[in-house]
C-alpha cells in the first residue's frame, strides 16, 4: 500500500497536509481490508458452526431412529410372553390412574425421561413445546417414577436380558403404555358396555360422547373417569391415533359443547314444565339432618327412574340407600356435612358394596372431598358426587 502511495509522497514531500492526508488514507484503507476480512472470517465461522449444528442434529436423528427400530424389534417378544403381560397389569392396578390419564403427569413424566436420556423420545406422547411449557405435580412424578416405574424398569431389563439403561426404559415404557390402552378400556368395558355401549363398533365419536355425557352415575369432567372412556374409545378405533394425549384434546373439544348443550336443556326443560308442590335447593338440603338427606336422595333417584330402598339407619354397613335400575345395584353413603369428607366415608362405600353385592357404590355429599379421599374412591372405584354435583341433579329433576 505504501509503495502505491510513494510516488504521491515524493510529489507532495515538502507538504505536511499533504504527508499527513496520504497517511490517513493508508490507514483508511486498512481498516477497511481489516474489516472485510474479519467480516469474511466471522461468516465462514458461522458458516462452519451451521455445518457442524447440522451434522449434529442429522446424527441425532439417524441415533433416534435407529435407537426406534431397535426397541421395535423388541416389543413382538413382550406382546406375546404371557407372564410379562400379567406382571404389567399388576403393575398398571398397583399405580394410581392420575399417572396415565392425566395429560399433565404424562408430559411431566416425558419431559423427565427426556432430561435422563433424550433418545427415546421419538416414542414420546407429547411434543416439545408441550413438555417445555406443560408440568405436573414434579414430586408426584418423582415419586412414582423412583418407586415405581424404575424398579419395573430393572425387572423388564432382566426378563430380557437387554443391555443399555436407555432402551430398557423406553422399552418398559412403550409397553406399558400399549398395555394401559387395554387395561383401562377393559375396566371401562366391564362397567358400561353391556349397558350403554353394546353397538359401540358402529358408534360415532360423536355418538359416544352423547351417550357417555348421559350416563346419571357418573361426573363426566372428572379426569379419571373421562380417562378411561378415552382409553376405551382408543381401543375401539374412535380416534384417527392411539396417541393418548392428543385423544385427549379431541375429547375435551367435542365434550364441552355436549355438557353446555345439556346444561341448556335442563334449564329449558325447568322452565317449561309445570310447577311442583316442591321445589328443592342445595340450601334446603344443607338445613337436613342425615336421614332427612338420605330420604331427600331416595327421591332424588327415583326421579332419575331408579327403584330405592334406604337402609335401616342402624347396622346400615356403610349403605344408606340402594338404588336399583335395569337389572343394576347402585349403593349411595349420603353425607350431609359442613366440613370436607375424608377417607373414612369412601371406605364404608367399600366396604358396603362387597357386604350388598352391589355393581357400584358412591358417596354423595352437600359439601366437598378432601384430596385423600378423592384419591381413595378413584383406587377403590367409588363414585363421588360433591356440592357442584349435587346441586346441577336438584336443578335438573326439582
């Protein structure tokens, strides 16, 4: 650069300005081959960067899928061995449903398979942005997973014989999955199909969904309940995938504008119909004593075109009212309270139902459930009506 400038130099020498304006130029100029070649360096820098990001990512991808194949190939040999498949359903009734029907325990518990070993992801039930923005209770988690889940784990790595930690956790927890579907649509099947859903191969989605939304036994939002419906809808082909949590959001979609349809028309059909001598409220029951409020549901059933018998008040075996209808058995232990029903209601509705030998039993309070007894009635089966229940029943049959 310098010698370009020399003859400008010798020209201009005995000008300072002059001196002065060439140097300044040089300068100029090298900052600017400086800067383009740092520009030029950091692109290809960039550039490399993307290129190693990419042959990352296509390692990944190709390590995902072989790892797919892998575990593929492997459950043919759990679907078949009977005593596996005995062990697992053992498994699935020693575990609180919440863990496979609740949308939120299943995404936390994919997002902390995920932090483990990220490779079996691809047998993932939720996506990512799911798992980064959708938690469940994470000591729940943690607790079933470290004291359940992981000790099958070990017990399926053995039966197998398989060599690394990660396939045998992905492969545990594939089969468990495609065992749960079973499970659960076959507990659901046990309690409603001979009754409702006989024509289920022939029912719609939306069929469905009016059918279970009309069954008087049950809560239809609960999730548990809701849950199993979903699982027993899975395995009839209800669904265009058997991929549990985006089932989930269909139901939920297509259930809600069901319950507000029947919400309307229960409020119609009170308005239309012609008074009674009496029209209960849920602050009328809250003034009955306990066999007032058992007779208030004896009536309350009927209406609902069950046959009824309350038990006598003494000796009762933890039944206060049976309530009969096609052939079925339902016993109800009626709590009218002020304070929140605890365990010890939900394990005389237990207990009463194998002392009558009824199909279902229920506890049906003016008040609230405490979390532990919510949890009991969902591991034992017994239905839970609370305040919120209790007053849309007054409404729609007083």
């Amino acid at each position: 650069m310098l010698f370009v400038l020399m003859p400008t130099i010798l020209l201009y020498g005995d000008s300072i300005d002059s001196i002065f304006c060439c140097i300044v130029a040089v300068v100029a100029i090298v900052g600017i081959v400086a800067i383009l070649y740092s520009s030029s360096e950091k692109k290809a820098k960039s550039q490399a960067l993307e290129n190693a990001r990419s042959a990352h990512m296509r390692a990944d991808k190709e390590a995902e899928e072989g790892f797919k194949n892998r575990i593929a190939s492997v459950l043919p040999k759990l679907l078949i061995d009977s005593e596996t498949n005995r062990i697992t359903i053992n498994f699935l009734h020693n575990i609180l449903p919440i863990y496979f029907v609740d949308p939120r325990f299943i995404i936390g518990i994919e997002r902390t398979l995920e932090g483990r070993d990220k490779i079996g992801r691809l047998f993932f039930l939720s996506d990512q942005e799911q798992r980064r923005r959708i938690s469940g209770n994470q000591a729940a988690i943690n607790s079933y997973l470290n004291d359940s889940f992981f000790l099958f784990v070990k017990l399926i790595k053995d039966r197998l014989k398989l060599t690394t930690d990660a396939q045998a956790i992905y492969v545990t927890y594939v089969f468990v999955y495609k065992t749960a579907i079973q499970y659960f649509a076959s507990k659901w099947a046990d309690k409603y199909q001979e009754k409702y859903f006989e024509t289920i191969s022939s029912m719609s989605l939306a069929d469905a969904l009016e059918i279970y939304c009309r069954i008087d036994t049950i809560n239809p939002s609960n999730t548990e309940t809701a849950g199993e419906f979903i699982y027993y809808l899975i395995n009839n082909g209800k669904f265009e995938t058997d991929n549990y949590v985006l089932c989930f959001s269909v139901f939920v979609q297509q259930l809600n504008p069901i319950l507000e349809k029947q919400k309307l028309e229960r409020f119609s059909h009170k308005l239309n119909r012609s008074p009674t001598n009496r029209a209960y409220t849920i602050n009328d029951v809250d003034l009955m004593n306990g066999q007032e409020f058992e007779h208030f549901l004896a009536v309350l059933f009927t209406k609902m075109g069950y046959e009824t018998e309350v038990t006598k008040a003494s000796g009762d075996q933890g039944i206060d009212l049976i309530a009969s209808k096609g052939g079925a058995k339902l016993g109800v232990q009626a709590k009218c309270y002020s304070g929140s029903v605890g365990n010890s209601a939900v394990q005389e509705a237990t207990a009463g139902r194998s002392f009558y030998h009824l199909d279902k039993a229920m506890v049906i309070t003016n008040s609230t459930f405490t979390n532990s007894a919510v949890k009991l009635a969902n591991s034992n089966e017994i239905v839970l009506w609370d305040r919120n229940i209790l007053k849309e029943k007054i409404s729609e049959l007083f």
